[in-house]
C-alpha cells in the first residue's frame, strides 16, 4: 500500500493507487430501545459487536462519483444518490471542501436489510477508502463525526471490536475485557426488514394491552463479558426489538427454534432483523449449530462467524 504520508510531509498525499477497505457486520448483544425522542430518535443503550462477515470496497480516482457493485444485492441495491457510499463520499467532501470525485465499488456479502449494519459498514468503508484516496487526512474520530450524521452504526463501525453505544447509537465507548474470540452462527433470512418500520412497531406494541418488557441498561451484558463464558453471555443476550420483528416476521420464532434444537447456548434476532444469530462454545460447536440450522431448511442459510473483529480497514 502507498504511503498516505511522505516521510518530511506536514500534509497528507493523495493515494495514487487503488484503496480497498474491508468492513464487518455487526450484531447487537444488547439492545435497550427508550421511548421515542423529539428528534425522532430512540434512545439507545447498545453493545455492538463486530463480527466476521464483510463487504469490501475499492475507490480510485475519478473524473466523477460513480458506485458499482457485486455479490449481495446486486440488481436489488440502489446506486443512486440515496445509496449510503455515495451519501458517505459527499459529506466527506463537503466536510474537507474537496470534489466528490472517486470510482466506488463494492463487493458485498453482508445481506440487506438484515439487522447487521450492511449499509453503515459500507458507508464506514466509503469514510475511510475516500480519505485516503483524496488525501484529507481526517483521524478516525473526526470521520465518525461526519458518520453520525449519516447513521446511527457509522461510527462504531469505522471502531469495530465490541463497544457500549449511547445516544441514538452513535455515541461510542469501547467496552474493556481481556482478549476473547467469541463464535457465532448467522442464520440468513430470505428477504429484510425495514428498521423504521420495525421502531413502528415497537412502538405500537407498547403502546398496547401487553406492552413487552424493556431491558434497561448493558450493565449485566458488559460484566458477563469480562468473564469470558459463553453460557454466562448467553443468558444475558437480549434485544428489546425482538418482539416487534417476530410481529412481523412470524416465521422468525421457527428460526429461533431451531437453532436452540441444535444445541445453540442462546439465540435472538439481530438488530431490527430478520437475521437471527446463535452464540456457540467454539468454532467446531458453530459448525455443529449451522448445519442444523442447515438441515431445518428455515433460514436462506446458516454461517459460521467469529468476533470481535476491527472496524473498516485499509487491506
């Protein structure tokens, strides 16, 4: 990889070359939803989680923004101006006063709209990638701020590792804990979920006969963590939009099902779904619970995963 900065340089040098940025999905092990703010927002106390499935994107230079892609979405995905990538590089630009010139392309295997942050991931790679490509020399701190007011995953995916978010999620702190690889099973859903309409939901539900139980504060999470347990982690796991993604997608519960009949430690949809994820003991038990998820034939398919993985990353 070119250099970004020359050896006597007090300014950052545009990269010449190509710049490929991989970037993880992440999933939520704890996603407490407050009441609905005057902003619009939800007040959020998150434990977001890094995770080893990634999109990777290339930006060279160019005489105007263009994206294309592959793999995952492909046909489906706009590339237009509503597309995340694109929205990244011209808040980037207008942030560093440069032009929003740059060749985009991605290639894809986070599903869309699937409760894992596809989307932010992809927009956290467009940060970075561009950055370097147009030499603006941003720290990562500063793109996070330029991400926020994008969406609410950005920043903790330009961080990655497993983190405590606030705020509407965007604000971010690290979680400490000795060096632990958790292992996990992602049961792909045929087809996503609106996150908006999944928050709608929420809502409604409590705003009903039998509202669902909210889940408070990360703090059990964050402790079960430190000691490094999957069995102590498993119990704590917990999504305060679950129920509101199995209202509707009903077929979720079967997901869940079987991934708890083989042998999965804990089980919850991710995010605002329709993905569900299994934690495991060790990677041979994740291949175990996979393949009967597999075999149970409820999900598009089952992976394996492992985290806490980085954020967004110059490859």
């Amino acid at each position: 990889m070119t250099e970004a900065w020359g050896p006597d340089d007090d300014e950052p040098r545009r990269h010449h070359g190509p710049v490929r940025v991989r970037v993880p999905a992440k999933i939520n092990l704890h996603l407490g939803v407050g009441p609905l703010r005057a902003d619009g927002f939800h007040e959020l106390n998150t434990v977001y989680h890094a995770i080893s499935l990634f999109d990777e994107l290339t930006a060279r230079a160019g005489d105007t923004l263009t994206l294309t892609m592959e793999g995952e979405g492909a046909g489906t995905l706009a590339l237009d101006e509503t597309n995340l990538i694109i929205r990244a590089a011209k808040a980037l630009a207008a942030r560093t006063r440069v032009p929003a010139y740059a060749r985009l392309h991605l290639r894809k295997t986070i599903p869309l709209a699937g409760g894992l942050a596809g989307g932010s991931a992809d927009a956290a790679a467009a940060l970075i990638a561009c950055d370097l490509l147009w030499g603006t020399g941003l720290s990562r701190e500063e793109l996070a701020e330029v991400g926020a007011t994008l969406g609410s995953d950005i920043p903790f995916l330009l961080h990655g590792g497993t983190a405590l978010g606030t705020g509407h999620g965007e604000a971010i702190s690290p979680i400490l804990a000795r060096p632990t690889t958790w292992h996990w099973v992602v049961a792909v859903a045929d087809g996503g979920l609106s996150t908006p309409e999944v928050y709608r939901k929420l809502d409604e539900l409590r705003d009903g006969s039998w509202p669902p139980k909210a889940l408070g504060d990360a703090d059990e999470l964050m402790s079960a963590l430190r000691q490094r347990d999957p069995e102590v982690l498993g119990a704590v796991l917990g999504n305060d939009l679950q129920p509101a993604a199995l209202a509707l997608r009903p077929e979720l519960a079967d997901v869940l099902k079987a991934g708890a009949e083989a042998g999965a430690v804990a089980g919850l949809v991710s995010g605002s779904g329709p993905t569900c994820v299994f934690l495991a003991t060790d990677a041979t038990h994740a291949g175990q619970v996979a393949a009967g998820l597999n075999a149970a034939g409820v999900c598009r398919e089952a992976v394996t995963a492992r985290g806490p993985m980085p954020g967004a990353r110059v490859i």
